[in-house]
C-alpha cells in the first residue's frame, strides 16, 4: 500500500470533518460513517490508522476548540502593563470579543446535551486554562496588591468554571432574564472579593451571543 506523504494534513482534515460534524449534529449523532463520507474519498482505514476511536477524535477536536481561546489567555497573562486585576478584565473583554464566538454560538448545538462534550470541555477547563492561565494571574495580583484572596486556586476554578459553564448559554440554556440574572449574581460574588472585572460591556456583549442561539 502507498505510505501517506502527508500524514499531518489526513489528521488535520479528519479532526476539522469531525468538528464540523460534531457541531452541526452533536456528538452522540455523528458516526465514524459520516465522518467518511465528508473526508473526500479516504477510507475507514486512514482514520483507524491516527485516531483508534471517536472518542480519540472528539478529544483532538476539543484540542483544536481550545486553541484560540488559551491563546487569547495566554496573550493576556503575558502582557505586562496589566497588573493582576487588570489582566483579569481583559481576558473577560478579549475572549467574548473573538471572532470565534459568534460562529461557534451559530453552529454549535446545545453542549449540556452532549455529556462526553460537556466532560470534556469542563476537564480543559480546570485542568488547562486553571493552572497555565487564571492561577498565575490570579497569584500575580496577589503579588502586586490587586487580588486578596487566600483561595487562589479555588477562586480561579470558580471563575472559570462559572464563565465557561454556568454563564455559557450554548451550556446552560435559559433566556435572557434568566442570563441577566445569573450575571449579577456572579458580578456580586466577584465584588465580594473586589474584582470590579465584569461590567455592563461583558453583559451586552454576553446577552447578544445568548440572543443569536435564540433567534436561530
């Protein structure tokens, strides 16, 4: 048999294939079949022979999903006329602001219906953007005096966990009011702490995504 030349772009057309199947139709409803279908003539066996099950693809997908939004994190964390408050803020404004966003809130159906997508982001959640991301923010502003708290770590899960989660309407369905609310409910909790961090920009900006998975 021909040995691949470039086994890297089969990878990269299988994983974007799958993501796009996987958004458009859900995980659970998309079949190894339907991923060959759109593969443009390759065979079940080229993709048994990088990826040894759906699963496999579906966590190479979540890869890819995270790769803009980390390096809008990472962009933030490494900025250096922030201090740790500040770079908190921006990483709120910056990230709802992607171009990503708008696409992703088209064409994705509901991830809270989706089980193995919903563990699967939530574990990239804490276990990635947690410890490479908010946590040293977070450790940053304690040092420079604009975070106190003596649970960086748990505050960091928390604010990541409820932005991603929580207050992701792609996630936790709900309707506008309802969106509002659980935003000032996070707002109060965060000035609890002294984190002036999300204003009426984000919930603008947050209230119109939620507004496009409506009126699709």
């Amino acid at each position: 048999m021909a040995r691949n030349k470039h086994p890297q772009e089969t990878v990269n057309l299988i994983i974007n294939t799958a993501y796009r199947l996987f958004l458009q139709k859900g995980y659970d409803h998309t079949s190894i079949q339907d991923i060959i279908q759109h593969l443009g003539g390759l065979s079940k066996g080229a993709i048994y022979h990088h990826f040894k099950s759906k699963e496999e693809i579906l966590f190479a997908v979540m890869d890819k999903l995270s790769e803009g939004s980390y390096q809008i994190l990472l962009n933030v964390k490494n900025r250096k006329d922030l201090n740790g408050k500040e770079k908190l803020k921006q990483i709120f404004k910056d990230s709802l602001n992607s171009p990503i966003q708008e696409e992703l809130f088209v064409v994705t159906p509901s991830i809270g219906k989706n089980p193995i997508f919903l563990t699967t982001m939530l574990q990239e959640t804490v276990k990635e953007g947690v410890p490479e991301c908010v946590l040293p923010i977070i450790e940053e502003g304690i040092k420079d005096g604009s975070i106190h708290t003596q649970y960086p770590n748990a505050l960091a899960e928390f604010i990541m966990i409820t932005v991603n989660i929580w207050l992701n309407p792609m996630i936790c369905e709900c309707t506008l009011q309802q969106l509002y609310d659980k935003f000032k409910v996070f707002q109060q909790i965060l000035l609890g702490f002294d984190l002036d961090i999300i204003d009426e920009e984000f919930l603008s900006r947050l209230l119109e995504l939620a507004s496009i998975r409506q009126n699709m």
